[in-house]
C-alpha cells in the first residue's frame, strides 16, 4: 500500500512523540519510587532510637545527660564531616561537568606530515620567544631551572593543601566549641527536661546526619558517572606498538603459546596419502580417413540433406 511521504513524516513524528512521552512517564514513576523507598529507609532508621527511660533517680538522670550530651556531640560531629563531604563533592561535580563541556567542544584537526629539522620541531613547540636548539650542553641549564621551577610548584601547591586543612579543621574544632555545656545543678524536674531536649536535638541532629550521608552517596555515584562520561568522550589511547622481527615459528608459538609445538615446514606435516590414480576412460578416436570417404560423393551430399527426395536432390545439384 503506496502512503505519502508527508503521512509517513507525521506518521513518524507522532510515533517518536507517543514514545517520548511513555519514556518520561516511566522515568517520573521510578523517580517518585526511589524517592518512596528513601523515605521509607529513613523512617526505619529513625524508628530505631531507643526511647528515654526516665524512671531513674536524680543521680541516673545526671547520668544519663553526660550519656546524651556526649552522644550529641558525636553526632553533630558526623553531620559537619557529611556536610563539608557534601560540598566538596558539590563543586568536584561542578568541575566535571565543566571538563564534560570543554572535551566535548574540543575538535581533533586533522594532521598533515611535516618533515622538520630537530631545531624547528623545538622552535614550534616553544614557540618564537623561547630561543632553542638541539645542543643539550647548551640547554642543560634551561632545563635544570624547569625542573627547579616544577619542584617549587609542587612544594607551594602541597603548602596550600595543608594549610586548607589546618583552616578546615579549625573551623569544625570552632564550630564543636559553641556547642553549650550542661548545667546539671536543678531538681529532678528540670533534669527530666533537660532529657527530653537532649533527645529532640539528637533525632534532629541524627536526622541531618542521615540526609548529609545520604547526599554523599549520591554525590560519588554521579562523580563516577561523570568520570566514565570524560573518558568515552576522550576515547582510549592506543598503545604505542613497537615493530619486532620474528620467524614464523617463533610467532605460532606466540600465538598458540609453549604447550603447542607447532612448525611452518608444512612437508613435515603432511600426512602420508596413498597415491590413488584414477583411470579416465578415454574417448574413442575414429579413422578420420573414413569419415571423409563417407561425406565424398553423393552419398556424402545426401546425408548432409536426409530430408530432400532424390529426384529433386539432384535437381539441385545439376
């Protein structure tokens, strides 16, 4: 059946819309189970703290406080370290995405072979403001300086990753010093209190702990993604292949490896067959001084024409 080609383009259009359209519906669905099933895993870790026993006398109670008030700190502890996992991941992610972009954007251009001279090879590389040549005497103290400025590079970049760590370090001992200390000096009453708070700021704080966690996980895994993106965008490098002489018994036994004995001398590896001669029977060859003796005369022109009469046969000759 003969369609237009115009009605197959709307045909294919509506096609490819019916078909996006069901793609995003599933996506949106396995979304909104994901986000379901993380709710569900937080409520159950939630659901695990234990509740407050305040049945105690006051000294269980003061006790208890130390206990929480410790255990408040821990995990406020744990959430700063999730929290700053979370924004160095942030902006790793950030950094990727832009790595993503620029491989994308960046064109290999094709290459021509130039036969250049070793000391124009360096001027094209170096550029024309750097003055080089192929006598390495001459160079060594240029290339000395390099490495002396490579090695100061390094040290001040290593300087620099240590003092980030000293600040961070002071900010999270900073921030763990503002935490208030516990004034156990009230009745019972107040003790009891002071227990409850300490129990809402822990599922608070260990609530926050969760989702920090939570974003970190998530985090690395798109910074894997990202990673994988970058190196199939960039492609794998071939090795550099060196040309090697070999025989080619040398390379059978590369290939097949030391436990196969295999030779290129194909002689020795024949089998023995058995010579078999086939007799064709040949085709008879006739007298051929007889076969000219039959096609001479007038028998010979009459069985050129089997289909002629006599009489009118020698009409034709005479």
């Amino acid at each position: 059946m003969y369609t237009k080609p115009s009605t197959r383009l709307a045909l294919a259009s509506l096609c490819f819309f019916v078909l996006q359209s069901l793609m995003l519906q599933i996506a949106a669905n396995m979304i909104e189970t994901e986000k379901k099933e993380a709710k569900q895993e937080k409520d159950n870790f939630m659901a695990a703290i234990p509740a407050l026993d305040l049945s105690g006398d006051q000294a269980a109670l003061v006790e208890m406080l130390k206990k929480l008030a410790q255990t408040v700190d821990k995990v406020d502890e744990e959430r700063y370290d999730a929290e700053a996992k979370v924004k160095k991941s942030e902006k790793e992610i950030e950094d990727l995405k832009m790595k993503v972009v620029e491989v994308q954007g960046i064109k290999k251009p094709a290459l021509k072979k130039v036969r250049l001279s070793a000391d124009a090879m360096l001027a094209a590389l170096l550029g024309t403001k750097h003055k080089a040549s192929m006598d390495f005497r001459s160079n060594l103290k240029e290339v000395k300086k390099e490495v002396k400025e490579e090695s100061l590079v390094l040290q001040i970049a290593f300087e620099l990753i240590e003092a980030e760590k000293k600040e961070a370090k002071q900010e999270k001992d900073n921030f763990m010093a503002e935490i208030p200390a516990l004034d156990l000096s009230g009745d019972q009453a107040a003790l009891v209190e002071m227990l409850k708070k300490l129990a809402q700021t822990i599922d608070k704080v260990d609530e926050d702990r969760y989702d920090a966690e939570a974003k970190v996980k998530k985090a690395d895994k798109e910074i894997e993604d990202l990673k994988m993106k970058v190196v199939e965008i960039q492609g794998m490098k071939k090795p550099a292949l060196k040309k090697v002489r070999m025989s080619a018994d040398a390379m059978l036994q590369a290939l097949l490896g030391t436990k196969h004995k295999a030779s290129m001398d194909f002689r020795a590896n024949l089998k023995e067959v058995k010579k078999e001669v086939k007799e064709e029977a040949a085709d008879a060859v006739g007298d051929w001084r007889k076969n000219v003796d039959e096609q001479a005369g007038m028998d010979g022109r009459k069985k050129k024409f089997p289909g002629l009469n006599t009489a009118v046969f020698c009409r034709i000759v005479v």
